[in-house]
C-alpha cells in the first residue's frame, strides 16, 4: 500500500517530539505544525541530492525558523543525507551532535545558513536568490536556475529586518523566491493578538510579492499554491500556510505550551495514538522510511540531468571555479598593491579602498558591490560595477541596497554563503550597530562578507557624535572570527582588501577614514598588513617606548616618535591594522613585536582615535593608551583631535612624565 503524504509527516513528527523529549529542551511546534508543508516541498518540488549536497544549482532551502530545527534534521535524514544519522538525532542538542540547538551550515551539509536569530534566515534567503539571479544572468539557464525556499515563522515575519530584506526582494523581482509563513498565530507568550493586528499579506503585496494562501496539512492544497509560486516569474511569492503548532499532539496542539517545551510522557503517548504511530521512539515503520528514501533518490534525477546538461556548456568549468571561490592570496595582493600611490598627496583610506577596488572588481568577477545609500561616501561603485542590478537587469554588479544596514548585510551573507559571489557592502561604520547581528552571525556561518564601513572616527568631523564611532571598533573586535581592519594609508588598505577577498573562512570589516592621510609606508614584497601588527618604524635612540597605533592614528604615532627620538628617547613604532591577525601569529613574532620586557624598560603607549578599554591587551596596564571614552563633538575633525588630546603636541609630554615617574 503507498505512503500517503500524512504518514511521511507524522515520520517527522515522532522524530521531532522524541528527540526533544530525550533532549528535554528544544521545539517541537513548529516541525509539527510543518510537517505536512514541509513533506510536499521535500518529496515534490524541491531539487537536492542527499549524495552531492553541495552541488551547486540545487534549491536552496533556509529554515528561518531556526528554533524548529528538527525539521531540518529529520527531512535530511530522511530524505538520505549521510549526516544526521539517527544517533546524532538521539543526541539531538548535545556536545559532539551536529544536530545543535539551532541549525548550523558548518555542522551538517544540507543545513544551507546558521538560523535562530528570527529574520535573519528571510534575510538571506533574500541574498541567495539574488546570487542565483546573477549567476544565472552571467552562466545561463543550463548551469544555473534553481529556487530559494525558506520557512519563516511568525516571528521572522515580525523583526524589523525582514521588512528591508522584503522590500529589496520586491524591488528587484526575485521570482525565485518562495517564503513559505508557519501561519499558526502563536508565538512564546501566546497568542499572535497580543502583539500584533498586522495584515502581514497587504503589506507583502504593498512591497510588491505575490501572495498566496494553503490550508498547511493539505497536501493537494500545499502542492496548488508551490505550483502557483513557481509560475510566478516576476515576483518573489509569499506561501501564507495555515497551520496548527504542535499538529498531531491532541492536548497542546494549537497551543503556545508546545512552541519550546517537550510534550512530556503522557501527550507523547496520546500524540503517537492520535497519529496511529506504532514504532518506538526513533524507529521508523519500513515502508515509510523507503518512501522517504525513494523521495531523495527522486530530487537527486533534477541533479543527474543537470550534470548532462551542464558538462555540455562552453562556461561550465569557469563555473565550477567560480563557484569553489579559492583566491591566492599572493595573486589578490599583487592586483591590489599593483600601481599603489607612492608618497605625494595624502589620500583618505575610504579613495584608497576605491582605488583598489577597481583593480580587484576588474580582476574578479566574484566581486559584488554596493551600499546603503553611501555610495558616493563609501566609495564602493566602481567601472566595472557602473551598471546596478535591477529587475530588469541581473548582470548588473552593483546593489543599491537602500537605507537598509541590517538587511544588506544579511543579505550579503546569503550572497557568501549561495557561493559564486563575494559581496561587499558600505555604510557608515557608526551605522554598524545597525547591521551588527548579521556580521555577527557573518562570522559564526564563515561567511566572506566584506563589510566597508567608511567615516571610521571623530576624523569624520563635523557631522558630530551621532556619527563618530567611539566603542565601534573595539566592540567589532570582540566578535570572533571576525577581522576588523583599520588600515592607516593606501597600502595598507591594499593589503587588508588582499586579505579579505582571499579569506575563505570568514567576514571581513575595513574601517575606513573620511579625512586624508599621509602614506607611511611603501609596498614590499610582504604583505606585513597580514601579521595583522608589525614594526613601521624601529626606535634609532636606545628604545623606551612601543607606540601601538591603527589607522589614522599611526601617523599621529610617528609624529610622537619623531619628538622622542629629537629628545633622545628611542621609540618603535607598531601599526596595528588588525588584532585577530596579530593574536595568530606565533608567540615568537608577536614578542619580536612587543618585546616582553618590564614597563620600567619599555614602555606600551596606544594611539586610537575611539575607546581606551581593550588596549590593555597590549600596552598591559601600566602602560598608556590614548583614546576616546566619551562620545565626540561637532566641528572640523582637526580641532577635535585637539580637542580630544590626539596630537604629537599632547601625547609627547604625558609620555615623557611616565617615563620619569616609572624611572623614579
Ligand atoms: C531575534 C530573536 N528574538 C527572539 C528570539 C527568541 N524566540 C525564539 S522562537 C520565538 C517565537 C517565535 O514565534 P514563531 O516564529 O511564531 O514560532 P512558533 O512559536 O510558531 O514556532 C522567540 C521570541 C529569537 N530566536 N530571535
Ligand atoms: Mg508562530
């Protein structure tokens, strides 16, 4: 007797409500109220192959809902996927299972972006199927046409970035994208009326979706609306799915009780009579574990005929180069460092980026630009990059992301993560709180996301404390697996791009000036900008002093220098573009760099125009840092370096007075 679709369901559902049973924490709601949906989509219309996941025109799948993960692990296990096995489902959320808490890309193959923070998982749906649009108007039909699917719940219909990702979506007429919206009016306090009396279909529409609604646990009814998805090609589809949270569980079910706690004992066994489910906890009959394996097998012919079809095509192995994304560091440094200004006119660090850019957008195709609504302050739209991308218009490599910080860097993150594509992305480094729980979650996923953040301190001037970063830098840095670079000229910049772009296994961020700085040093034949510190200048007087500087402070540090050394005090001075890439190096070279000696012989003195706290990391507390610990002002950025004590003139006499009081 075939499988009917509600038995391949009710596989997920036993699955998901065992597993957070035996876990005792988790969220069995949202993979029960899905089940059916998600039963359609994995056995009718989705194209994968649990063999390759990886391959590269297979659907993308996001579960933005990323608290209902046993829906992901047990659609991949079912479905075939080598990982989750069904031990890693009995280990669901603990150390050492690839089935975490929440749904993590680096853990298992299949699991396309790390979810949990609501919206973010639309987000970069949003950013996937741009990436598709692209590579499909650049490689054609035969090696890229696929669809971006993602499952969002109430809440991720709710946070504030789903409406810039959607408005993006609509505007630039992503028809491959289908959000299917876990309709079940219950979020953790309860109902949906608590908080919200939104009419979430209008205003998909108003942002120009497609908008459809399905009784989610019919089957005929689910497969009619992902049918009328499909044949929207202009417009990205809104699935509103009616459903039940918790679907199966006769008492909870339909109830807020069963959005993030396990059934319990007693509604675990009703549930499995309610559903006529026999097998134990984590068995599954025969017949429905083949029917789900047939379904696998089936989704993987959509891979077999691709291969025929794309091993035909003139561009098929630039694709798969393309699409693999491995850059030589020394190859993208060269590019970069390639006719950089030499001496001369002093140039910011934002128009020195600019420049480096339209050497690398030239050289790499991969290269996707824009900004939100900074372009002509972050300087990020370069030649090759004239025309933008519009929905008329694919090719086009550059994204006008609109005033949308926290969507365009989610964005971008789908971008890194559909592959293909390296997206960078500008906006004002103040504004990076704005963006800040994708570049976040940028680094948790190892995602290239290159983040521009120009305007990079008071040096901004007169715009004023609202936007001159002050924590910014420093709190960026906190964040793991994330380079923050502060280049301090024009090479520097050069190198730091050159690393960005060949960094395979994470974000980027380059703060960069607004005002113009000298160049300090010419390029060599290393990239030292790679050691993330090294010694600029080495003291000629017997040395005393480490100045410690990044950015547009390192000038300000050679100044100080300069007015030791006329007064016999030999000082070395360090440039700091990136800690993450100093605290790498081994013990040996960051020593020769900061050599470990006692305050009374060297003294550690940083220079940064933004928070004091941190820098003890290196000056160690008896030593002296220069910054800013409270917000800025409005005037022009030199008078506010004065004003703030970031001058070769205040700096050099505090230095002097510490070394006496420590030689005393
Ligand atoms: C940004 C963010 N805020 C809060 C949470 C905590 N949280 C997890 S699920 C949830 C409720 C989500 O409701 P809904 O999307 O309707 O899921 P359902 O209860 O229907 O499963 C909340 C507030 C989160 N994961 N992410
Ligand atoms: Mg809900």
């Amino acid at each position: 007797m075939a499988v009917s679709d509600t038995q391949l369901a009710n596989a997920i559902r036993a699955l998901s409500m065992d597993a957070v049973e035996a876990a005792n924490s988790g969220h069995p709601g949202m993979p029960m109220g899905m089940a059916d949906v998600a039963t359609v989509l994995f056995t009718r219309y989705l194209k994968y192959d649990p063999a390759d996941p990886h391959w590269p025109d297979r659907d993308r799948f996001v579960l933005s809902a990323g608290h209902g993960s046993m829906l992901i692990y047990s659609l991949l296990h079912l479905t075939g996927y080598a990982r989750p096995t069904i031990d890693d489902i009995r280990n669901f959320r603990q150390l050492g299972s690839p089935c975490a808490g929440h749904p993590e890309n680096f853990e298992l193959p299949g699991v396309e972006c790390t979810t949990g923070p609501l919206g973010q998982g639309v987000a970069m749906a949003v950013g996937m199927a741009i990436a598709e649009r692209h590579l499909n108007a650049e490689f054609g039909d035969a090696l890229v046409d696929h669809r971006t699917w993602a499952i969002a719940g109430d809440g991720c219909l709710m946070e504030g970035v789903n409406h810039e990702a959607i408005g993006l979506a609509g505007h630039l007429g992503l028809g491959r994208l289908i959000v299917l919206w876990d309709d079940n009016r219950i979020t953790i306090d309860g109902s949906t009326t608590l908080s919200t009396s939104e009419d979430i279909p209008a205003r998909y529409a108003a942002t120009g979706w497609h908008v459809v609604e399905c009784d989610g646990h019919d089957p005929a009814s689910i497969a009619a609306v992902l049918d009328a998805a499909i044949a929207e090609e202009g417009r990205p589809t809104l699935v509103r799915c009616r459903t039940i949270i918790g679907k199966g569980a006769p008492n909870k079910g339909g109830s807020h009780k069963v959005h993030g706690s396990p059934l319990g004992v007693d509604e675990v066994a009703a549930t499995r009579l309610a559903l006529v489910w026999e097998s134990e906890a984590f068995a599954l009959p025969d017949d429905i574990r083949d029917a789900w394996a047939e379904a696998g097998r089936a989704a993987a012919e959509f891979h077999a005929v691709w291969k025929t079809r794309a091993a035909g095509d003139a561009q098929y192995a630039e694709f798969l180069t393309r699409m693999a994304g491995d850059f030589s560091a020394e190859d993208v440094a060269r590019i970069a460092l390639d006719d950089i200004a030499r001496g001369g006119a002093k140039v910011a660090t934002r128009k020195s980026s600019e420049l480096v850019l339209e050497k690398l957008t030239a050289a790499y195709p991969a290269l996707i630009g824009g900004s939100a609504d900074l372009t002509p302050s972050n300087n990020t739209q370069t030649k090759a990059m004239a025309t933008a991308m519009t929905a008329g218009d694919y090719t086009g490599r550059y994204i006008h992301y609109g005033i949308r910080e926290f969507g365009m860097a989610a964005a971008m993150n789908g971008m890194a993560l559909h592959g293909g594509i390296i997206p960078y992305g500008g906006t004002f480094l103040v504004f990076s709180d704005y963006a800040r729980p994708a570049i976040r979650l940028a680094a948790l996923q190892q995602a290239r996301s290159i983040f521009v953040m120009t305007h990079d301190s008071i040096g901004l001037g007169e715009d004023g404390p609202t936007h001159q970063p002050i924590e910014h830098v420093m709190s960026l840095r906190l964040i793991p697996n994330l380079d923050v670079w502060r280049p301090c000229d024009s090479v520097e910049t050069a190198e730091a791009w050159a690393c960005a772009v060949a960094r395979k296994s994470g974000p980027s961020l380059l703060a960069l000036t607004r005002q113009n700085l000298r160049q300090v040093r010419e390029a060599g034949a290393e990239n030292l900008s790679a050691r993330g510190g090294y010694r600029l200048r080495a003291a000629v007087a017997e040395r005393r002093v480490v100045l410690i500087a990044s950015g547009s402070e390192v000038e300000i540090a050679l100044d100080v220098a300069d007015a030791l050394e006329a007064a016999g005090i030999g000082a070395d001075v360090v440039s700091m573009p990136c800690w993450s890439r100093f605290d790498a190096q081994p013990v040996e070279y960051r020593d020769g760099v900061l050599p470990p000696l006692a305050p009374e012989r060297l003294l550690r003195v940083s220079i940064e125009a933004g928070t004091t706290i941190g820098w003890e990391r290196y000056t160690m507390v008896q030593g002296l840092r220069f910054g800013i610990d409270r917000f800025g002002a409005s005037a022009p950025a030199p008078e506010l370096y004065d004003h703030f004590g970031l001058t070769a003139a205040k700096i050099v006499p505090q230095v002097t007075a510490k070394l006496k009081e420590m030689t005393a």
